[in-house]
C-alpha cells in the first residue's frame, strides 16, 4: 500500500552521498525496492540494464515498507529505487492532489523537492499502477456495487484486508472515510496486495481488498475492482528515484530506454509471472529485457 509516508529528514552526508567503488574502481549503485513482487521485478530490470551498460550494480530487494526504504535512499545506503509519481509528490506534500493525477504537473513538482535532497526522478513509464479496492463477484452483486460510492452505505456490514499501514494512510482507510464517507465493520492486516490477500478475499475472510491495478490478481482471479469515482488515488506512473551523483549520461540513458518500453499491459504480464507462474523475479526481469532487445 503506497500511501505517503514520513520522510526521515536528510542529512549533511545524504547529502553528500556518492556510489560506493567496487574493486575494479568504477562506481557501483545500489539499487533498492520495498517489499512486493512488482518492485522487485523492477528492481532487477534496473540492475540489468545498468550492468549491460557496463555499470556496477549492487541489488538490494525486498528491504521492507516504504519506511525502511526511504530513510536508506536518504541516507544514502540506497542510490536509485523505483517509486510511483503520484503518490511520491503527495509524500512530500498531500495538498497536491489535483497535480499529482499527470505526470506533467507531477514529475516538475517532484524535481522541485528532491533537487535540495541531492536527487531526482528520470523519465515515468508509460506503466501506471495505482491502489485499488476489490471484491468478488457474489460480493459485487449482493450489495450492487460498482464504485467506491456504492460501498459507502453497506460497508458498515463488510471487513477491509490490506496491508497494516492502511488505517492511517490518507490512500487508505484514512482517505476512503474522509472523501468517500466508507466505515467498515472490521479491519485486517495482510500482505502487500499478495497471496494472503488474495486468499483472504477468495474465502471470504475479509469482503474488500486493496490490491494494485497492474499486479493481475484482479483479472487473474476475476475480482470486481470498484471504480474510484471520486479520484481518491494518484495517478501512479512507475519512475526512477535517483541520487544526482550518480545519474550520468550513461545510466539516465539506459533507465530512459527501460521505461519507454514498460507499458501497464507489459508490467502486468511481468506480475503475473511472478505472482501467478510463482516464476523468479530475477529470472522474468532477464527474460523480458531479452525480449525487448534491451539487453
């Protein structure tokens, strides 16, 4: 669940921070991800296209919630992770919610905030992921819901499963109450939009879930995905977070190649792979580059 979160304040060696040297003397960059399937697959597209253009990587995945990752991308134990732009800006200001829905108001605005931080973001994928609120089919037609209007005036009667951050994410539960006025019976703590999830919603353990848009779970298990008619959600397009003092020529030019050819549809079939197939992330990432004739 990608709801903003509170950036720990970057230091004078943050801000200084540069790629550590491996033994070869080259720069080697440490790429980051948070804990779900889609950033890790995404992470390794980062790490191969970089070593295919002769740069040094070191891959860090897996390293928790958005909380363990920032504060290491900002003191520097981390120099390029991938992130969302919508929801990055409203991390740094969540009065932004009207530019944070295009990337053309968001990406200029989140230049604007990590430029004094000693970083940037290079250019969105076309891949747009953002949060969104599912049920089953039985679900659906029992309570006529569509959207996440219609949920509002039964929702006292259901249980919500999603990640624990959610209750106190303005995307979340925090945000369904404000905008939607949507108060549910119960919460439950799962996994990040993963099988526990989807599970818990297959057999009735919770009656809606937060799950992403491009993870496939929602076509792969035939979930009503209720639209936010409301515009509670970002507009999530899939970006590079990258300290400055590594952001050369070289490697903005290898990222940029990357994330023009990332579409929705094609992020969607990677998660699918992983999350479905239970295929190695490591192993579809490589595949895919294939492919695309990017590596």
């Amino acid at each position: 669940m990608r709801g903003p979160r509170i950036f720990l304040a970057v230091t004078a060696l943050s801000l200084l921070a540069a790629a550590c040297t491996s033994s070869s003397g080259s720069p080697t960059i440490t790429i980051g991800s948070t804990n779900f399937y889609e950033q890790v697959i995404v992470a390794n597209l980062y790490a191969d296209v970089l070593q295919h253009a002769g740069i040094h990587t070191k891959l860090r995945p897996n390293l928790g919630s958005r909380e363990a990752v920032e504060p290491a991308f900002a003191a520097g134990q981390l120099d390029l992770y991938p992130d969302y732009a919508g929801t990055l800006l409203l991390f740094f200001n969540a009065n932004d919610t009207r530019q944070a829905t295009q990337t053309s108001t968001a990406i200029p605005l989140l230049k604007q905030e990590l430029s004094p931080k000693g970083a940037t973001v290079l250019n969105p994928a076309p891949a747009i992921d953002t949060n969104v609120f599912a049920v089953t089919k039985a679900t659906a037609r029992r309570y006529h819901l569509t959207t996440l209007s219609s949920l509002a005036p039964v929702a006292s009667q259901l249980t919500l499963g999603a990640p624990p951050e959610c209750p106190q994410r303005p995307t979340c539960e925090l945000g369904l109450a404000s905008v939607y006025g949507i108060h549910f019976k119960a919460f439950t703590s799962t996994d990040e939009a993963g099988p526990i999830t989807v599970a818990d919603l297959k057999n009735g353990t919770v009656q809606v879930a937060e799950l992403f848009s491009s993870d496939g779970n929602v076509l792969e298990n035939g979930f009503v995905q209720l639209t936010d008619d409301k515009h509670l959600q970002p507009a999530d397009y899939l970006i590079p977070v990258i300290h400055k003092s590594v952001d050369t020529p070289a490697v903005s030019a290898a990222l940029n190649a990357l994330s023009a050819k990332l579409t929705t549809q094609q992020l969607t079939g990677l998660n699918i792979k992983v999350s479905v197939d239970h295929d190695d992330p490591s192993a579809v990432a490589s595949q895919w580059l294939k492919k695309e004739h990017l590596t």
